[in-house]
C-alpha cells in the first residue's frame, strides 16, 4: 500500500449516518484484484489451520458515503482458482468431494443490507451461493480509508470477516481421526482484505 498517498476519514458516531464526510465515496467502484486478496482458513486434524485463497475473482461495490444504508456489493469467484500453497490439496477441493469446480464453477455474493454499527465499522449482509445452495451470509467490515494513487486513481479499502458452516452448502466431506475427531472442521472463517476503484 505505499504506493498510494492513503488518508484516513474520521466517521460521525454509531448512532448518525456517514454524513458528508463520506460523501466523495459516493458512487460505483470496482474491486483491485492485484490488490486485494479473499482468504479463508479451517481447522485441519483438530490441532491447527489450513490457510487459502482464490485467486481469480470479479467484484463491484456501490457505495453512498452519506446513507450507508443504500450501499451494495456482487463478487463472483472463480472455484478452480482456489490456493492452498499445495497442489494436492487443491486438486482435491476441486473435486466433487468438495466444490466441483467443473460442474459448479462459480461462487457467488450478492449483498440484501448494509448498516453502519460505530466509528468505521460496518456489517453487510447478504446471499452466498456454493455449489446449487444459497444461504445468507454476515460480513463485518472496517473501513481503512481512501486515497488517490499514484496514477490518480480514486481508491477505497475495506477488511472483513465472515464465518460459515461449509456443511450448509452440501460441502461435508471428511475422515475420521486415530485420536478421535476428524479432519476437517466446518467452521470456515472467511477474509477479505479489499482495495477498489472508482468508476470514471
């Protein structure tokens, strides 16, 4: 991020919208993917984490800086771009044992609702589709701030969490432990980590 002159906005207390404070962030924005990144970990042999990404995605977000309210997002993900640093594995999650990329080969977001809790913290809800199954989704989201880049693009940036139940989208493979227990958790903590663009 030291590439960009990168500026932090003061947001109005919990209970009061933005306010004009925001304003300038008004508009449509699409998502930097050379500079954002969609993360997820899970418990793996119940003693630690596996990590991942994908690496291939598409997003957009309208943002209203004064009624936070009227904001949205849409992300659409490319399954077989997913990355856990080993090969293997990734196969394996493409597979029909998980996500069945071939036959399923998107996932997708589309945001119902978003509300501002206090200061820069905000949570979007939403729709999330794995596979043939729609659930609803929460994201906590913080606002990091705005900045005009070095080649004088407008750019926006937000983190987020979310945590899910993999089992809720038919994603329930697993094997049982020696020691008890099993492989794979399902609990899946997603991350975002998101910089965007403003449309011209």
């Amino acid at each position: 991020m030291g590439l960009f002159n990168r500026t932090k906005t003061t947001v109005a207390v919990a209970e009061t919208p933005a306010g004009p404070t925001l304003a300038h962030l008004t508009g449509d924005w699409a998502i930097d993917t050379t500079h954002s990144e969609i993360g997820f970990s899970v418990r793996h042999a119940m003693v630690t984490n596996v990590k991942g990404r994908f690496t291939d995605y598409d997003g957009k977000l309208h943002l209203d800086g004064t009624t936070p309210g009227n904001s949205s997002a849409e992300l659409v993900i490319k399954v077989a771009s997913i990355d856990t640093n080993q090969a293997q594995r990734d196969e394996h999650l493409r597979t029909g044992d998980f996500f069945a990329a071939d036959s399923f080969p998107e996932i997708r977001f589309r945001s119902t609702s978003t509300e501002r809790l206090r200061g820069d913290s905000y949570r979007m809800s939403g729709e999330l589709t794995i596979k043939d199954t729609t659930r609803p989704i929460v994201l906590d989201l913080d606002y990091t701030g705005s900045a005009t880049d070095a080649y004088g693009a407008e750019r926006v940036g937000f983190e987020g969490t979310a945590v899910v139940d993999r089992t809720d989208f038919g994603l329930t493979y697993n094997a049982a432990l020696e020691t008890g227990g099993v492989l794979i958790g399902e609990k899946v903590k997603l991350s975002f980590d998101i910089s965007a663009v403003k449309a011209a």
